[in-house]
C-alpha cells in the first residue's frame, strides 16, 4: 500500500510518499533528514503521539490547568488516556511538570502540568 505523510518532527513538515505492507515498511522518499525515515517507520509500525489537553483545578485562578504527556503514547491508547485525563482534578498552587496523573493507563508516562496557577488566594 502506499501513503502520503508529513513529518512533524519539525516545522518545515516535508511530504514523505510512504509505501509499507501491514507494519512493514518498504521505500519512504521525501524526507530531508534521517529523523523524516525514522517518523515512517515509526508510523508505521506503532504511530505514537504527545497527548496535549487540560485538567480542572480547584481553588485556582483559572478553572483548568493546562497538561501534556512527559512523552509520546501509542496512537491506540489516545482515546482511553484521554478519557483518565478527564476524570482528574488538581487543586492549586500547580507548578509547571507537576506530575498530574502518573504513570497513564500503566504506560510509564505521566501527564504533566504545562502552565502554573499560584491560586486565587
Ligand atoms: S524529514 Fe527532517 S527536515 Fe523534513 S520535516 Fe522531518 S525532521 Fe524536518
């Protein structure tokens, strides 16, 4: 099978023509860098992405904190970490990497704070 990509390992973003059977890949042209090779491959074989999103906050000066994964999670398990990103309330003072959630859905990443609130006291 063959597909069209965009690396995204950097802004420039080259266009990759991917051709790959099942997990496997075959040729991948377009890439500009070895890291643009080793996005394919890895897209291919176990897409992997940074999960961005938010947690509410208690007792802050806004109602949410805003939160990433500390490192890429497989494409598959997006859905069901977003869904324990969501059951989770932190209270304030939040400091940006702390650790919100440890460990999600026993993968080793934890979600991490990206913005602080002193609170609103
Ligand atoms: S192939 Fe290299 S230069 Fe092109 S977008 Fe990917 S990382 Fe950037």
């Amino acid at each position: 099978m063959k597909k069209q990509m965009i690396c995204i390992s950097c802004p420039i973003g080259c266009m990759l023509d991917v051709e790959y059977e099942g997990k496997e890949l075959i040729s991948v042209t377009g890439y500009s860098c070895p890291r643009g090779k080793t996005y394919a491959e890895t897209e291919i074989s176990n897409p992997q992405r940074v999960i961005t999103s938010t947690v509410k906050l208690e007792g802050g000066k806004h109602p949410v904190v805003s939160v990433k994964s500390n490192a890429p999670i497989d494409k598959a398990l997006i859905f069901d970490c977003m869904k324990e990103i969501n059951k989770v309330t932190v209270k304030a003072p939040v400091k940006i990497g702390d650790v919100v959630l440890p460990n999600v859905l026993g993968t080793g990443v934890d979600i991490v704070a990206t913005s602080e609130d002193s609170g609103n006291e």
